[in-house]
C-alpha cells in the first residue's frame, strides 16, 4: 500500500492505493472538525482489502487552511462545493488509471449529509452513512448534553467568533476549529425541527429524492446526538434508494462506548469494519458487468 498526497478544489487529502489493482475507489466525507487524519485508520484498512481510499479535509479544516482564513466558508459549502470537487477529483483518477472502475463512498455525519442530498454524484455505485441524522438541537435525548450543545452553536460560538474570527472547537469540545459561517449555519439549522430539510434553499427533500443507489445505513446505539430515532428520520428521506440498516451496540463492538465517532476508530477494526467492508464488497460484485 501507498499513499500520495493531493489536491482539489482548494482542500487537501490522501490517496490510499492497494499493492494490486484495486476494486473500487472510495472517498471518505468527514465529519464536522473532524480532520482527515481521524480517517486514516479506516483507510489503511479498505486498502488493504483492494479499495482505494481518499480521505481529505474541508476548506478551512486541517490541512485544507485555517478556519480564520475560510471563515466565509460554511457548512452548505462543504455539501455542495467540497463534497462534489473531491468526488470528482476520485473519479478523474479512476477514469485516468482504471477505467469503470465502481465509485464508492462513506459519509460521516455531515459528509453523510451531503451524500443524502445527491451531492456524491449519481456516478456512485453505492455508499454508506455513518452517524447522519437529523441534526436538531431539539432531539438530542440527554438534557445537560442537549443544553451544551445549545450554549455552544448559539451563545459561546458566535461570541467567540466574533472576537477571534474563528470558532476555537477544540477548547469547546467539539473537535477541530470551524469558521464563523460554520457555526452559524449549524446553529441555524440546529434549531429547525427537520434541520436543513426546513431550509427551502437547500432542496433537501427534492435532493434526497433523486438518490437511487443501494446506501447503508449505520447508526450507533450510544451516539448522544445521531440517535437511532435520529439517523432513521434521515434515512426516511431517502425514499428511492435502496436502503441497508445497522445500529450497532457497544457490545457488537467490542468496546464500552462507540458514540458518534468511535465506529471510525481503530479499536472497532476486527468487530465492525468487516461487515462495512462486505457491504460494499456486495455491492461491487452486484454491480459488475
């Protein structure tokens, strides 16, 4: 296996190619503050079994620049501009190396978001979302985390960004630095009832309409934020794709927590990546010629 640094649209990622001619190429859409190298582990391992993998970060994330400097750059920016320019990026190398190769992807949280839209490319074969759910502030289950979360998106956020142009997540507990459109958008959309569903100007439920393939759906029973409830009101949209679903326990797992970002850790590679990798093995054989 290697891996070769590049660049599209303004952001930068990884390529993760197996020792043989592979199968598939997949891009891994992260999280929000969720940087590219979270994903590494997950990356090895599809390569490892024949999958190609990119993994990248969005404008203003990581290594794709500040969010100081992106602090124009939302979240509805990373749906509808990074998500599709990455997309791209994999399939021109596909087309360049390896042609009809099956085009795959895994969408977590917000890059399921956008997977759920459309925004992966009808080309797709097929993907997965891992902890995408309908995001409002209000479903959160648990009171003192649905207050925090609530401080954070609409009072110590905003503040803190208009001070320092940026929004220090990381001092927050919520991951990475994010930029001032950012947090605003997630607050926003954090208190309509159906998130961005309820924002006309992002087509949500038109989008999700035209998406077709097989998707899987993973959730995770401990997740505070994507629920099981949560994840299938997300999944509901997807009314013409041929949906797959999973929650798994921490018992499944083989850990004492997985909440919302613990399926993309390496301590969960022998217990729950392979039914991943099948999945999308399954696919792949499915769609061959």
């Amino acid at each position: 296996m290697r891996n070769t640094a590049i660049e599209a649209g303004g952001m930068s990622g990884t390529l993760w190619e197996p020792d043989e001619e592979p199968a598939a190429v997949l891009v891994i859409h992260p999280a929000t503050a969720t940087p590219a190298g979270f994903y590494h582990g997950l990356a090895t391992y599809l390569a490892e079994n024949r999958i190609a993998v990119v993994t990248y970060d969005y404008r203003g994330t990581g290594r794709s620049g500040s969010p100081r400097d992106h602090r124009d750059v939302g979240m509805r920016d990373w749906i509808e501009q990074d998500v599709p320019a990455m997309t791209a990026w994999a399939a021109g190398w596909a087309a360049e190396r390896f042609p009809a190769l099956p085009q795959l992807a895994i969408g977590h949280s917000v890059g399921g978001h956008a997977l759920a839209l459309g925004h992966g490319g009808a080309g797709l074969t097929a993907f997965a979302l891992v902890a995408s759910h309908m995001a409002s502030i209000a479903a959160i289950e648990d009171r003192v985390e649905r207050l925090r979360v609530r401080l954070v998106l609409s009072v110590l956020g905003p503040a803190l960004a208009a001070v320092l142009g940026y929004v220090p997540a990381r001092r927050l507990g919520l991951g990475e630095d994010i930029s001032v459109a950012a947090i605003r958008q997630w607050s926003d959309w954090g208190h309509l009832p159906n998130y961005l569903f309820d924002d006309p100007a992002m087509q949500a439920a038109e989008r999700a309409a035209t998406v077709t393939q097989p998707v899987l759906v993973i959730g995770l029973s401990d997740d505070p934020w994507a629920t099981p409830q949560q994840v299938d009101r997300l999944a509901g949209r997807l009314v013409n794709a041929r949906l797959e679903r999973r929650t798994y326990t921490p018992a499944d797992a083989g850990v004492p927590r997985v909440g919302h970002h613990g399926f993309m850790r390496r301590t969960v590679r022998d217990t729950l990546w392979p039914d991943l990798l099948t999945w999308f093995q399954k696919q792949v054989a499915n769609a061959a010629p």
